[in-house]
C-alpha cells in the first residue's frame, strides 16, 4: 500500500518499480474525479460517475474506498484478491484510511509512505505537474502537513529524493516481505 502527499511522486515510483518488478500487479481504482490531462481510463484510474461508484460500493465491490478532496476513490476488490490468490504481489495507491482499512482486512499488508524532500520540493512539484490549479495545490500542501504528522503510522517511510533511490528501496521492501 502506497500512500503520501498528492505530489511526493507516488505514482512516478510506482512506475518505476513495476519497470523493475513487472510481476507485481497494479490496482487501478476507480473514482469519480474528472481525468486529468494525459490520465487514460482502465490505465490511471477507473473514471466512473457518482451513480455508479455508489451502486459499486453497495455491492461491496470495493476492498476499501474513501472520500478525498471531495472526490470518491476506491480499490476494486476482484481483481486484488484474484492477483493475490494466483500468489502474486499487489501494488495499490490509496491513502491513509484506505491503507489503514486494507490492513485491517489484509494484516500481511505493508505499509509504505512516500515523502517528498522537503515542502518546497513538494510544491515545485505540485507545480512542475501542471495538474492542479494554485488553490488546489494550497490545499494539497495544507493536506501534506497532516499527512507527513502522521507518517508514524506507516512500516516504512521512504524519502523520494532521486526517483531511482526510491525505487530501489521499494524493490528490497517487497523482497523483505517474503522472508
Ligand atoms: P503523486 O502520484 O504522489 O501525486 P507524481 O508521481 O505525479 O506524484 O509526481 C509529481 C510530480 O513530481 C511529477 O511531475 C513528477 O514527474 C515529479 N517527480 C516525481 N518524483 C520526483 C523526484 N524524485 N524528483 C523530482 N521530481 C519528481
Ligand atoms: P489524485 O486525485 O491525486 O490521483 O489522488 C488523491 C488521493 O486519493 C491520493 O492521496 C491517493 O493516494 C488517493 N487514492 C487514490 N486511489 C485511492 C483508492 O483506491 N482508495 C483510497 N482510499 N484512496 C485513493
């Protein structure tokens, strides 16, 4: 489970580490937030309506889902637990009460939060993406201040400074967990 600050570059590393581990299986999840520009439906996320997150959600199709930013976010259960079943590892990004929810269903899970640098990192970040607006970016900095207080949750905390680094300490995290 992969969470951090919106920008910390969760989404950079976990790439990076499915180009080192192509075994390991993505879970995509669904929400109902619109794409952002470059974002591919089924790839990135599961881009689907309120209506239809809810009725998903009352089937108890989802392993976990939470309301972030104001927009729903949840992990699809059938496929997680099909990759899961079939002895693979499952990579999913969610955050805090989505990877607290998953532990508590899945106790072998592991943890791992992805911290920026520093704030300022973050920020240019936030920036460099090109994604959000600046009101949204005060709100994800604002967000990213609680997030980081709370990092003593987590198994492991992992500094992305150089993407490769990081990436790296999340190939030995997976090893780890198998011994
Ligand atoms: P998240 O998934 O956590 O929201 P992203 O992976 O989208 O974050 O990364 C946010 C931005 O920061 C992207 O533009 C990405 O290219 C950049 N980025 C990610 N990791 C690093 C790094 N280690 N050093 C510099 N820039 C990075
Ligand atoms: P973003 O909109 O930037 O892609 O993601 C916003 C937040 O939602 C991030 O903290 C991300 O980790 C979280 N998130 C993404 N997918 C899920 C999910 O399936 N479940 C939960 N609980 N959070 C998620």
């Amino acid at each position: 489970m992969i969470s951090g600050p919106s920008g910390a570059g969760k989404g950079t590393v976990v790439r990076g580490l499915l180009e080192r581990r192509p075994d390991v299986v993505l879970s995509v999840s669904a929400t109902t937030r619109p794409a952002r520009p470059g974002e591919r439906n089924g790839v990135h996320y599961i881009f689907i309506p309120r209506s239809e997150f809810a009725a998903m959600r009352e089937r108890g199709e989802f392993l976990e889902w939470a309301e972030v930013y104001g927009n729903f976010y949840g992990t699809p259960r059938a496929p997680a637990e099909q990759a899961l079943a079939t002895g693979r590892d499952v990579v999913a990004e969610l955050d805090i009460q989505g990877a607290q929810s998953v532990k508590r269903a899945k106790p072998d899970a592991v943890l791992i939060f992805i911290e920026p640098p520093s704030f300022e990192d973050l920020v240019l970040r936030l920036r460099g993406r090109g994604t959000d607006d600046p009101e949204t970016i005060s709100k994800r900095v604002r967000a990213a201040y609680q997030e980081v207080k709370n990092k003593g949750q987590y198994d492991h905390i992992v500094v992305n400074d150089r993407v490769e680094d990081a990436v790296e300490q999340l190939v030995r995290i997976l090893e780890q967990a198998h011994k």
